[in-house]
C-alpha cells in the first residue's frame, strides 16, 4: 500500500487501516524495511525490539537508546520536509501524532513510500497497545511480549504517605510557568512515585507566578532541552516565574533526558525511579 495509513484500531494479531483515500483494509504490509521514523517514541521501540536494522533514518527527537546517534536525521518530526526523508530514497515513513504536514506527506507519499501515522500514547495501556502494533509490522510478537513484560516488572509505586509535591516545567517566562497536569507522562512519573502534582488540570497550561507562590512545590522537574534553553540549571532557576518559589531559590531541580521526561517511552520505569530517588534525596533533606 502507498496510500497513508491512519492507525484507528489495533488488536495483536491485525490492524485496520485506513487509507487516505477512506478505504478500510485490514493487510499488513510484509519485510518492512528502508524504514524512517519520525517521533521519538517510535524509534525507541523499534531499537527495544532488536529491529534497528530496519532503519535508514530518525528524526532529532529520537534520543533513546544511545545507539540511535550513529543514524542520520531528518529533521524535527514536527517539520518535515519531502526533500529532507526522499533523499533518503526509504520505503517506508512512520510518523507518531503531530509529525508532518499533510502537504509534505502527501508529496512523500505521491512518490510511492509507504507513510503511516502512529497514535502517540498517553497511558501506559497506550504505550502497550502501540508495541504490540509495532511489533507485529515488524514480525517481532514474542519480543514484543517481552518488552511489555519488563516494563510491567520494572514499574513499580512508591508506597507511603504522600509528603511531597513536585511541578513539572516545561516552559518557563515572566507571565509564569507551563506546567504538566493529569493525562500527561510527568504525572504518571510523579503518580507511581508517590509524589503529589501541585496542579490537577488536564494536559500542558499555563500557571500564572502568583498561583505558583500559594502552590510552592517541594521540587521541580524539567526536561533537559528547557533548561539548557536558559543556559544553565542556575540561570533556569533564577527564571522570573520560578526564583521567588522555595524550590527555585535553592535549585532542588532535576534536569531528564527529555524524551525520558515526556515520551511514554519502554524507559518509562527508568523515568519513574529516576524521579523517585531525586524525591527520596529531597524527602531526606527535609527531615
């Protein structure tokens, strides 16, 4: 099939497709390979299931693992350009939600590359859904099976009474902070850790200074790329929105990976101990 794929349904053993022409189908396509990924995600699982021989190129959110950096890039999966993945010459595009335009995908696809676009998760039960699939695209169930497994074995919660609150920052300016709230993996992260998010609304928003001052977090957490857009973790910190705030004024910041802090990624578990034992130093700290 040439046609774009939407993913709207999946099971473990097919997929229904739609094309972009709305025709259901439910064939998957058979060796994929000269495979592209755009998203981050996507890339993470495909390296999960020993399958990154498939791949000629990511694009630059794709981080995870180590590995991934000897693969050329194409771009932001965000941005893509036609010209940018055809001087590839790849057979197939992935692209996880969000990822490209419909013009540019379009002029990929018109040219004969299979492109399909990719639910980006945002529960666990998501990231499952979206391994199986991708495992079976890539005749790789049992792997699969065993990825889901580990990451089932190696989440685990943090019991206790919850003694402290953490904001996620993903963006930080003189009008305030935008701060992650439910159905966002920071919250997972902050959930199975034990620790209680100082806002409780849904997705990324904007929180003004004044609400952060009456909220005052015992800590905060930012992906790398934000901190890093400031200069260095003190600058971060002495942003205006966050250098009244307790947490600002001492620093108690930690600084992820930023796929890792906002992917729904097969590191997930990583994410959430790397989150519990920066609270448990700080918990200490306070005693």
């Amino acid at each position: 099939m040439t046609a774009r794929q939407f993913l709207v349904h999946a099971g473990t053993t097919f997929l229904l497709l739609v094309s972009f022409s709305g025709q259901a189908e439910d064939k998957l396509e058979e060796d994929v390979s000269k495979l592209i990924t755009a998203g981050g995600t996507l890339t993470d699982i495909v390296f999960a299931l020993n399958r990154d021989d498939r791949l000629i190129g990511v694009d630059t959110s794709s981080t995870s693992p180590a590995a991934v950096k000897r693969l050329p890039k194409v771009g932001y999966y965000r941005n893509l350009s036609a010209e940018g993945v055809l001087s590839f010459e790849p057979e197939h595009l992935w692209v996880l939600e969000g990822g490209g335009s419909d013009r540019v995908l379009n002029q990929i696809e018109r040219v004969g590359v299979s492109v399909v676009l990719f639910d980006k998760p945002t529960s666990l039960q998501g990231l499952y859904q979206l391994i199986e699939d991708i495992a079976v695209r890539l005749e790789a169930e049992t792997e699969g099976q065993d990825v889901i497994a580990r990451i089932q074995a190696d989440l685990t919660t943090t019991t206790g009474e919850q003694s402290l609150t953490g904001l996620f920052v993903l963006q930080a300016s003189e009008r305030g902070v935008v701060a992650a709230g439910k159905d966002t993996v920071p919250d997972l992260l902050f959930s199975y850790s034990n620790i209680g998010n100082v806002f409780s609304h849904s997705g990324f928003k904007t929180v003004s200074t004044e609400y952060l001052l009456v909220e005052q977090p015992d800590f905060l957490v930012a992906p790398e790329h934000v901190v890093q857009s400031h200069g260095s973790k003190e600058a971060f910190c002495q942003a205006q929105a966050l250098k009244l705030l307790e947490a600002g004024k001492s620093c108690r910041v930690l600084v992820m990976d930023s796929l890792l802090a906002l992917g729904m990624t097969t590191r997930v578990a990583e994410a959430q101990q790397v989150v519990a034992e920066f609270a448990r130093k700080i918990a200490v700290g306070k005693e």
